[in-house]
C-alpha cells in the first residue's frame, strides 16, 4: 500500500501507474552465455562475438547488468531455424 502511495505521487496521473506495472514481458525470457552457446554450436565462443558484431541477423547479446551479457534462447532457436530454411 505505501508502495502504491509513493508511485502515485511520484507519477503523474494513475495511467502512468498502469504502463509502469505492466512493463514486464509476457513470459520469462531464457538467456544462455556465450559458452553455453559456443557448445552448443560446436564453436569458439570468440567465433560468436565476432559474428554478432558482423550480422545484424546473428542473435545479438542483450546486457543484463553491468558485467553481465547473455543471448536470448528465442533468438537462438530462430536462427537455428533460419539455417533449415537456407538448406
């Protein structure tokens, strides 16, 4: 309740209280590092740094916090289904 009371003086009008409880995503995101990744892929984990900054179409590392950055699993698992459709 004094939670509620602290935002609704913070923010300007109770619209603004709904956007700010609703930001989260709709699920939990899965993210992995990029050794799980280079693992999985049978690769140099350097090889996948490289390539993200490469290919705008390569999964790209999302920063977590400060030290840390991960890859989201979606966006790994949809360029793995990328490589299907290009064979």
């Amino acid at each position: 309740m004094l939670a509620t009371r602290l935002l609704a003086a913070i923010l300007p009008s109770p619209l603004n209280l709904a956007v700010f409880a609703n930001s989260e995503p709709p699920g939990p995101e899965r993210f992995i590092t990029d050794k799980q990744l280079a693992g999985r892929w049978g690769i140099d984990p350097s090889t996948i740094w490289r390539n993200a900054k490469k290919s705008p179409t390569y999964p790209q590392p999302v920063k977590l916090s400060a030290r840390v950055t991960r890859f989201r699993l979606s966006d790994v698992e949809r360029h793995e289904r990328s490589w299907n459709r290009d064979a």
